[in-house]
C-alpha cells in the first residue's frame, strides 16, 4: 500500500540522541534530527520506506546536488547504505548550521 507524503511527515524521537525532534513545516518532510543529524535507516530508494534494517545511520558529510542544495550524507552503521538527505534550513526546527559546516565535503 503506498504511504502518503503527509503520513512521512510526523515527528519522532532521535535514535542517537533522544531530542524530540517535530514535523517539518518547510514543505518537506523530515528524516533527520536536527540537533545530531543522525538518521534511521528506513529508505532502500530515497521515500519507500521499504528497507528492513531500520538502524541508525551517521552523518558522514555534504554534499551538493542539483535542484536540491546541499544534503548531509548518511551511513548506515549496520550495512554500510549510504543516502543523501536535503538540509532543513527553515521552518519551526532548522539544522544546527554549525553542524553541517563541521562536516566534511564528499
């Protein structure tokens, strides 16, 4: 059954860091906390919502992509996926600014 885009947009509690982290309010939804920017693997093709591992996944660095800014990388840290995700930079609860910055470019 296919999820809406509305249905992925709900708050959650971070993995790594427990911060309660909200919906977005920018247009998009969420998928990382923007406190830690850590992640949980739940995406096999960027939105499914298919994949079985559903472990944390680190933020490992930027970068650019057309059409969609700059994207913090993650990385699985049970299988290795790696996932480009889009920054939140407006909205009730932006990124830390500061944290992406420290990230390496890929």
């Amino acid at each position: 059954m296919a999820r809406s885009r509305r249905a992925e947009n709900t708050g959650f509690v971070c993995v790594h860091c427990a911060a309660d982290v909200p919906a977005n309010t920018d247009g998009h939804y969420r998928n990382h906390c923007p406190s830690c920017l850590w992640s949980l693997h739940v995406d096999d093709l960027p939105g499914d919502r298919a994949s079985d591992c559903r472990q944390p996944m680190e933020p490992i660095g930027l970068v650019e992509k057309s059409g969609k800014g700059w994207q913090v990388v993650h990385r699985c840290t049970a299988c290795g996926h790696r996932q480009p995700n889009r920054l939140v930079r407006d909205g009730d609860a932006p990124d830390d600014l500061d944290l992406v910055l420290s990230l390496p470019w890929l």
